[in-house]
C-alpha cells in the first residue's frame, strides 16, 4: 500500500527544510522531495543572509539556530551615501542586543538537514508524492511552478550581485556596513563571531562589471574592493570563491490554488524574489513559513490542510507583507542606482533628513527587524 502524507514539500533548501521540521512538529506527515548538492558543492557556498529577530525566532523553535561563530550579531548598521555622512542604526537605541545576525548559510543548512534526518513524521523522497497539500519551495527557477501553469514576472535590476568572504585586517566590531556610489551598492557584513575580522561581501553592480570582478586576479578585486570600501576594515584579503548571479524582482500571480484535484502554495523564492539591498529574502521566505504553520497550527479540526479557505488566508497575509518590503526594496534600488546630478542632491538630503527623523527612523528600524512578522511557533 502506497504511503500517504499530509503535506509534501518541494524543494529542500532552507524554507523547505524549515517549514517541514514546523509541520512535523505539529503531528503532520511530509513527504520532503530533495536534490542534495554534493558535500565539495554545499561547502564552497560563500552566501550569509542577515536574519531578523523573528526568522531567529522561528529557527530556535526546531533548535537549528547556529552558535554565535556562525550567527554574528550585528549591533550596529552604517549607511553611506557617496560623499554623505552615513545613516546609523544602532541596537541599544532599538532596546535590543542585536539589530540582526549574519548567518553562515551552510552552517545552518547542514544544522536543518540533520535535524529533518531524526524527525521520523519527515521522509525525504526523490519524486513528489500524493499529499493534501503541495508546498512548493523550489526556489526562483522552480519547475513545479511551471508545471502548475503559475504566471511568474520578472523585472531584471541590469545588476548582478557579487559574493565572497574577505578577511579584513580590522575588526569588524558587529557592524554591518553598506555603500551606495554610482549605482553600486557594496555590503561588508560581520562574520566569524563578535571579535571576528571576516565580513561577507554582497556587491551590486551592472553585469559587466560584475564578470569583470569576477574574472580580475585576487590583488586587483582587493584594491578595487578597499576603495570602494573608503578603508573602512583597512586591508582586504579574499578567502573564498566569488560567485556571482543577475538580480531581479519577480512575483508569481497566485500563491496558492489547486490542480487535478489537489491544493498547493508556493513559499520563499519560488513566490517572490527581492533585491539582496534590505537583506530580506530569506526573511520573507521564513515568514512564509511562519504564517502557513500559524494557519494550519489554528484552522477548525474538520478542515483539510488543503482547504481552499486557508489557502486564501495565506495568500493575502503573504502578499500583504510582501508589499510592503519588496516595494520597499525597489523603491530604494531605482532611487540608487540614478546618477544625475539632480538626483545624488535628492538623495542627500532625504538621507539627512531620515537620520535624523527620530520615531520615523525608530520605525523603519524595528520594521527591517521582522517586528510584524509572525514569530514562530515554540515546541
């Protein structure tokens, strides 16, 4: 006899693996369909993500938060517009130890993966299997998303981001720092601990530039690197591959519906896609994962975890969230990357104006820490 599921997973990276440890917990069974990279492959990621409060939250939940090696707490984040004194958020002033954490991606995937190995409500399985409920979770370039006939717009930014691990020769001091100068923009985020000298690098800048960054011998991008940087963590050493994609933002028309019968939703990437500028994506693929299990954790006892009446509540609380920090992203993105002199002025005055708008700057602080996102839901 067939096994049966209530929920089957599509896509095994970090939403899928998260929101499948979640269910389990909640006595669901899932079928966990997944493509694993090779171990040479998952250990030459170069990406960190900076996490909010609440994605912490949810994480702590299924205990796959990682050390502080591994999630560096950022205490203070600096701004800097070319030729402006930078735009500073400060934890202490938000009433909190950290504003984020810059996670090591594969640390924490390797953390979710042996967990869903001892949850005996997860199988992992090489083909989707027949469930209630599908949950796709396959990432931007999801097939099964295609395959449910879903429409996808896309709206490329004429930027690819750039990745790396560089090994500063100053301390990074918990700070994560971003530029804007000529439509570039350049992030050094904190790694390696609160007295850690390594940052990851996330550059922006337009394709061209961005394989020639790539392609330079390790000197050259560092030099490069420096003075982009303005000398802020002194000198620059490059410590890992530099892997590099285009950047785009992108929505499906529908996250949720049904096909032959069945119900699906789409969660994470494979919903929406943002600019890496705010740090949010993986943010909003956790608060998919936050809502969709606050729903079912809730929904009457008679309904299916595939009732089309859910289906609907996820849709409209995800796409509300998203509204607000995708178009908040863009907005920031296409104001950036102008060069006109009428508009590097614009941009200095409303960024004077904003560090110093007292509640306004407050708010938008606590908004980036994930402060009307559902939390998480504690074991």
């Amino acid at each position: 006899m067939a096994k049966t599921y209530d929920i089957c997973i599509r896509g095994a990276g970090i939403v899928g693996r998260s929101l499948a440890l979640h269910l389990a917990a909640k006595r669901l069974r899932v079928a966990l369909v997944a493509q694993d990279l090779p171990d040479n492959l998952a250990h030459s990621d170069v990406r960190a993500y900076a996490l909010s409060p609440a994605s912490r939250t949810l994480l702590e939940a299924i205990r796959c938060w990682p050390d502080e090696a591994h999630a560096t707490p950022v205490t203070r984040m600096q701004v800097q517009n070319e030729g402006d004194a930078p735009v500073v958020f400060d934890a202490a002033a938000q009433g909190t130890d950290a504003l984020n954490w810059i996670v090591d991606v594969p640390v924490l995937e390797g953390l979710l993966k042996e967990a869903v190995r001892f949850q005996p409500l997860i199988e992992m399985v090489t083909h989707p299997a027949k469930a209630d409920l599908t949950v796709v979770c396959e990432g931007r370039a999801s097939a099964t998303r295609a395959e449910f006939g879903v429409e996808f717009s896309t709206r490329p930014y004429h930027q690819w981001a750039l990745a790396a691990r560089v090994q500063c020769a100053l301390p990074h001091g918990q700070v994560a720092r971003q530029w804007f100068a000529g439509g570039d923009i350049l992030a050094l985020l904190p790694l390696d601990g609160p007295e850690g000298k390594q940052c990851a690098l996330v550059w922006s800048v337009e394709p061209t530039r961005a394989q020639a960054l790539q392609a330079t011998d390790a000197l050259d991008f560092c030099q490069q690197l420096l003075e982009a940087s303005q000398g802020a963590l002194g000198a620059l050493t490059l410590c890992s591959e530099r892997k590099a994609w285009p950047l785009q933002a992108a929505q499906a028309k529908a996250w949720a519906g049904q096909a032959a019968g069945a119900s699906w939703l789409l969660a994470g990437d494979a919903a929406h896609n943002v600019h890496p500028l705010a740090g949010q994506g993986l943010n909003l693929g956790l608060g998919d994962v936050a809502e969709l299990v606050h729903i079912l954790d809730h929904r009457a006892y008679w309904r299916s975890v595939g009732d089309p009446k859910l289906l609907r509540a996820y849709e409209r609380a995800r796409k509300a969230d998203f509204a607000v920090v995708g178009g908040s992203g863009d907005v920031l993105q296409q104001m950036f990357k102008q060069n006109h002199p009428a508009w590097q002025t614009l941009r200095s005055l409303g960024m004077r104006g904003f560090e110093q708008s007292g509640p306004f700057k407050h708010w938008v602080a606590a908004r980036a820490m994930g402060g009307r996102q559902r939390p998480g839901t504690q074991h």
